[in-house]
C-alpha cells in the first residue's frame, strides 16, 4: 500500500497549572518565541528553527490525559484519510474528527501505550 501521508511536525503537548508561569519558562529561560496564545492555549518555538515547538495548555479541568500532564500532536497532509484508516484499522477514536473554530481540522486517537495522539491539519 503507497503511503501518500506527509508528516508536517510533532508537538508535544503540556497542560499547566500555571499558564504565565510557563510564559515565562518558556520565553525567558529558553528564549523561545510565543508564536500563538489563546489564553487556555500558548505555543512556543525556537527562534532559530520555528518547526520546533511546544505547546502549553492550560488544565482547566485539573485533570491529564492517561495520567499525563504530557500528549502529542502530529501535523499530516491529510487528516480525513488517517481518520478513515484509523476507523478501518480499529484504532481508538476518543475526540471524533472536527473543524475547530481556531483553524485546524483534528481527532484524537490512542496509541497502543495509552498516549493520545492528536492528529491535525491546519485548514
């Protein structure tokens, strides 16, 4: 089977407790640029190589995801085919895909370990 999937990037994702206090980590001791912030979602990237990122959001319910203040998002080329594969491959669908009003068209699937994995496409 030809694989017509590009993987974009992957960025890890953390839920904080303290959203201004990861600002500042982030941007001040890592010197990373903040590249979006939505209040209850901030990425950050370096300055030197943009694709590399990480996500801070904030843990609103005081909860995790399998136990984890840490998950994952995979940028593809194209989201609904990955979706149909993962329908027909039974893989774990917990969030159904959808076009966020913040532009991106995602779903989330779990991996094999239990880590979410949250694969989306910009629109």
């Amino acid at each position: 089977m030809k694989n017509n999937i590009t993987i974009r990037r992957i960025v890890p994702n953390i839920y904080s407790d303290n959203i201004e206090k990861s600002k500042q980590f982030y941007t001040r001791f890592l010197d990373m640029e903040l590249v979006m912030d939505m209040d209850w979602i901030l990425t950050f990237a370096s300055k030197e190589n943009p694709t590399a990122q990480i996500s801070v959001f904030e843990n609103t319910k005081k909860e995790t995801l399998n136990n984890t203040a840490i998950f994952l998002s995979v940028e593809v080329s194209d989201v609904d085919q990955l979706y149909e594969r993962a329908k027909k491959q039974g893989w774990e669908i917990i969030y159904p895909i959808t076009d966020e009003p913040w532009g991106v068209r995602r779903f989330f699937v779990k991996d094999p370990n239990g880590a979410t994995i949250n694969i989306l496409k910009h629109l």
